[in-house]
C-alpha cells in the first residue's frame, strides 16, 4: 500500500495544462532553442518572476555544434524564515528533430499529437512546463522555500551539451539538483550509464573494379572486415566480460557530407565514414568497448592492400558523451526525493536507466542530482503523448520538493 499522503500544496491544474500546451506548440529541436527560450521566459514574466531574475549564460560558445542560444537560467530568491542552500530545478528546452511540425490537442486525461508525421515532444515540455509551474505557484500561493536555481538547457536531444558546457558557478552555489525528464514521477532515477561516442574515418584508394580492381583499396571491405572481428569478439550489440557488461552500436555508414559511400558499382570505394557508440555503467569499460572498435579498424585498414602492398587506413576518433554515475540510497538529494514522493501518497521507485540524462553531468560538476518524470510516453516517435494524471503529479511533486525539509 502507498503511504499516507501528508498535506501538499495544491497547483492550479487549468493553468499548468495550458502552459503545456503553449510550449508543446512552439517549434524548438536541439540547437535550434531560440523561440521556445523565449516562450518560456515570457511564460515565466507572466507568472510573475522579474525580468532580472531571468538571464542566459553562453555555453552556446562552447558547445562544437551551432547553437542558437544558452541556457535559460532563473534564480529565486529564498522566502523561508530558516536560512538554507539553494536549490536547483531543471529541464531541457530541446526536442529531437522529429518533433518539427507538431501540433498538440488535449484528448481526454492526454495531450496528443495531431500531425501524424511528427513526434509530439512532450520530452521535455513537460519539464518547462512543470519549472514554470513551481515558480508560478511558489508566486501564487506565496509559499515559503529555500533560494532556487531554474535550469533550462539546451542540446540535451544531440548530446547533452548544454548541461556539459555550463560553468556550474553560474547556479548560485546549489546544493543538490531535481531534474524532471521521463514518465513516472514515482520513478527517482538516482544512476545512469555513460558512454562514448566515436567516428572513424576508412580511406582505401579508388580504381576501376572492373578493369583493374587490384590497384583499388576498398574502404567498404576494411569496414565489412573490422565489424566482422568486432562481433567475433563479442564487442557487438549486448557486451559482457569478465563480469562487466555494456552496449556498442554502430549507427550511421556512409560518404562525405552525408552522401552514400562510394561513387558507383564500378568504382572500388576509396572512402567511407562510420559512427558508432559505446556504453557501460563502468567508466573504464566504456573506454574497453571503444578501444575494440579502434583496434579492429585499424588491424583491417592494415590488411587490405592494393597491388603494390600499399595498406588502407582507419583514422579514429573518440570523445566521452557523457560520465555514468550512481548516487547512494542515503545521499541527501535521494532522502529529499524519496520523501517528496511519499508526499504524494506515491512510493519511491529508486532506480538507473540506460539512458543518458543531464543529471549525469550536473554530478561530474559536483552537484548530485536525481531525475523524476512529468507523464511523457511513447518518446521520439510519432506514437507520443502526454499522460496528464503524472504531469500534474509533477508539478505537485516539484512543489513538495521545493517547499518541504
């Protein structure tokens, strides 16, 4: 049985569905956060908050993809007589690109998606909707609460670079992190995996297959034959060794410029461009998978040559997306979750996921952070809505975090 639910502050549900909505209209995919940053900071004047608690840093300098703007970041002041450390909400702004062109419509205790050729995106306007709520409500009901930070990142859908590049001095000294991103808002998310991604450059040399295929270098064969000592090793899909266990993946094949490899059936194929990924819950093990791939690729560029002896060759490039991390069952943040939870007369559901979140770069930064859900299913594809019973539960559940011990 769930427990008992203590009293907690009410929300204003009519209010919070609309602003779901408003955001969920506004057009934002990943680098491109512009209009919907501005959407929710004129949300955020009209529920009150001065325009000089809202500002936006300039990670978007940093970030190695064009980026349209920073991260949207609010402070609040405290209002509770009891002296406490601040606070930090947070979300991302971005959507994958498959949300272009959504149109959202309230269907019953869900919001839908009228346009059957795009993803919704309620991952995350949810979580805008649910941080513009809490201050909106904190506002409203003059509700006492330690000083906060809201953050609002940017290219979490291409990387979580938003959450990568800020400066963590810009939060105002927070103690712990909330971050709202998922379905349930019983789920206290307290580890998720880390991982690499990679690319590796295959250049072979090109000549006529049909008449002189020997003086060719295939770049297509060095690719086929390191996949092929990647999956005999068991480096491929699920990965487990010696008691560890991770995933890889190899997700695009292809040209230059994102052309087709290859030029012509008739034509040994002198170039061709890999992405991939590796990851684990075990930091080095990430780094193990990668380095797999590395040295397949570059044992096959070695075998395959051309008449004269000349080898290929596989250039190889590899950079950490994001660290894993798994916070303790009796950690503060997990204590202050579990117990907001309980508050809604819901049971805390502690456990990791698979997935990459922001929250696992606001913990490399010192600050631990757990992750709840806000009602989005069905995400990144054309099949997602909003369940409207949890996102209401996670806007009351961002108001107990806010405002209880």
């Amino acid at each position: 049985m769930p427990p008992t639910a203590p009293a907690t502050p009410a929300v204003d549900s009519a209010a919070a569905l609309a602003r779901l909505v408003r955001f969920l209209s506004v057009e934002g995919v990943t680098g491109r956060e512009g209009d919907i940053s501005r959407e929710i900071t004129a949300a955020l004047k009209e529920a009150g908050v001065p325009a000089g608690a809202i500002t936006y840093d300039d990670t978007n300098t940093r970030i190695p993809e064009p980026t349209q703007t920073g991260n949207l970041i609010v402070k609040l002041p405290g209002t509770a007589k009891k002296p406490a450390k601040p606070l930090l909400f947070m979300t991302h702004m971005d959507t994958v690109p498959l949300c272009a062109g959504a149109k959202p419509k309230v269907q019953g205790k869900r919001v839908v998606n009228e346009a059957a050729h795009a993803a919704l995106g309620g991952d995350n306007r949810t979580g805008c909707a649910v941080l513009v709520t809490l201050a909106a409500e904190l506002i409203r009901q003059k509700l006492p609460h330690p000083p906060l930070t809201l953050l609002f990142t940017v290219r979490e859908e291409s990387g979580l670079f938003g959450a990568k590049h800020l400066n963590p001095a810009d939060l105002g000294g927070v103690a712990m992190g909330f971050n709202f991103d998922g379905r349930s808002a019983a789920d206290v998310i307290v580890g998720a995996i880390g991982a690499d991604r990679w690319t590796v450059d295959v250049r072979g040399r090109a000549s006529h297959a049909g008449v002189a295929p020997e003086k060719g270098v295939s770049a297509t064969l060095i690719v086929s034959l390191a996949l092929a000592e990647v999956h005999a090793g068991g480096w491929f899909g699920k990965v487990v060794k010696n008691g560890k266990q991770g995933t890889s993946n190899v997700g695009t094949v292809g040209g230059p410029d994102g052309k087709p490899a290859g030029d012509a059936t008739n034509v040994v194929t002198d170039f061709v461009h890999v992405k991939g990924e590796s990851r684990s819950h075990d930091a080095k093990f990430v780094r193990e998978i990668t380095a797999a791939y590395k040295a397949a690729f570059t044992a096959a560029a070695a075998r395959v040559k051309d008449h004269e002896g000349r080898p290929g060759k596989a250039t190889f490039h590899s950079r950490l997306d994001y660290v894993p991390f798994r916070l303790k069952d009796d950690a503060p943040v997990v204590k202050r979750a579990a117990a907001a939870v309980a508050a809604l007369g819901r049971e805390p559901n502690l456990r990791v996921t698979n997935g990459g979140l922001d929250a696992n770069w606001m913990v490399k930064h010192g600050i631990p952070t757990v992750t709840f859900g806000a009602g989005q299913n069905e995400i990144h594809t054309v099949k997602e809505y909003v369940d409207l019973t949890e996102f209401e539960s996670g806007c009351r559940l961002a108001l107990a975090l806010a405002t209880g011990e």
